[in-house]
C-alpha cells in the first residue's frame, strides 16, 4: 500500500504512540521512521 502511495507522489504516514516499544519496533522494522512529534491541542469554551 505504502509503495502505492508514494508511487502516485503521496506520502504515507501514520501516528504512533511513542510508549508502545513493541509496536514502534515492528513500524521501524516494516521500513517507517521516525520523523517528528504531533502535539494536539483541544480547546474549551
């Protein structure tokens, strides 16, 4: 799918939870690298 995607000149990406080491192994493993940190904010009112 990832080859797929970037074949039509788009870029695969996903969120990862940073706590999980098991599964962060196995996306790394897979071929995905780290590349940054998304911060969410909600705000109330």
């Amino acid at each position: 799918m990832c080859g797929k995607l970037l074949s039509e000149g788009l870029t695969p990406m996903f969120y990862a939870d940073d706590m999980n080491p098991s599964s962060n192994r196995a996306y790394k493993k897979a071929g995905f690298e780290f590349t940054g940190t998304v911060c969410e904010f909600a705000f109330e009112g």
